[in-house]
C-alpha cells in the first residue's frame, strides 16, 4: 500500500507540479474548444492521454521502447503545438475536432508518456512488479488532470457567463497563448 501511495503521488506531482507545464498546457490546449456542458468528452479526451502515457510508460518501464531523451523532450511540446493549431484552424468546425481529438490524446499521450520514461525506468526496475507503481502513478496522473479540467472548466464559465466572453474568442485566445509558449519551448527543444 505505501508503494502505491508513493506512485500515487509522483502521478499526481508529475501532472500539478509547477514543473509541469508543458502537460497543464496540452491538457488546456486539448479542452480550450470544449464547455462545461461536455464534461463527458472532456474526461473520456483526458482518459485516453493517460491511457496512451501509461502504455509508453510501461513499454519504456519494460525497456521494449526507448527513444533518446532529447527527442521526447522536443515531441512533446510539438504536440502541444499542433493541438492548439488544430484548435486555432478548426474553431468553427467542433464535430470534426471531436472525431480526431480522442485519437490525438491517446496518440500524443504515447509521446508524453516518454518524457517521464526515464526516471520511471530507474525508480521502478529495483520493483519486482510494475502493476502497483504504475497503477498508482496513473490514478494519480489521471486524478490530477481531472483537478486541472475542473480549474479551466470554472475559468471558462466564468469567462462567458460573468465576462460575456464569446466562445470563439475563448478558443482562439487560450490557443494562440498555448501555441506561442509551446511553440517557443519546441524551437528551444530541437535536438540538432
């Protein structure tokens, strides 16, 4: 139970620490087009990130995938990028976008996923079993973002309940910033 408590943590650390910024803007970029009123969406978009993270984590835990640090770390805010791009270009088209986002988060969760690969292949191996550590880190990953979602969703109703923020404006504001800073973190990243 304390392994899984220890995992818990690192999951729920991994996601809400200030050192997390490149994931709290995916996961902004990833709802940005979404409301309050898609709640269901919103957790089945962010279930399928973490289901795609934890599938990384445990083929990278297992060593059956590697990919060199410096690339994983220039992929990820590359996917951020591209979420907010898509956000930006198919602002008027949310059916479209909700057809491909579950994909994209099950996909880029795969290439996030790597970024924590490294240090979990270290903390975990000395384990006899993955399950209990990955289990817990994922709970903890997965109760972290839910925290995160439920912050923007509040942000997002007040914005166009008290602000009369027009939804359009909403999205193409939260994804350009999300598009800028990742943007600006993929061009420092690049592994040449």
């Amino acid at each position: 139970m304390q392994d899984f408590l220890f995992y818990l943590k690192l999951g729920w650390e991994h996601i809400i620490s200030l050192d997390a910024l490149d994931h709290q803007l995916f996961v902004l970029a990833l709802i940005a087009v979404y409301s309050y009123k898609d709640l269901k969406k919103i957790l089945i978009l962010v279930t399928a990130f973490t289901i795609g993270h934890s599938i990384t984590l445990a083929l990278s835990i297992l060593d059956i995938v590697r990919v060199p640090s410096n690339w994983v770390e220039f992929l990820i805010p590359l996917t951020i990028v591209l979420t907010a791009l898509g956000n930006i270009i198919m602002k008027n088209k949310k059916q479209a976008l909700d057809k491909t986002n579950y994909y994209l988060a099950l996909f880029f969760g795969l290439i996030h996923g790597m970024g924590f690969a490294n240090t979990a292949r270290v903390m975990i191996a000395k384990s006899q079993s993955i399950a209990i550590p990955l289990l817990g880190f994922n709970i903890g990953l997965e109760v972290g973002q839910i925290v995160i979602v439920c912050a923007i969703l509040i942000l997002l109703f007040i914005a166009l309940t008290l602000f009369k923020i027009n939804r359009k404006d909403w999205i193409l504001f939260i994804s350009s910033g999300v598009f800028a800073l990742a943007l600006k973190m993929t061009i420092e990243r690049i592994p040449f």
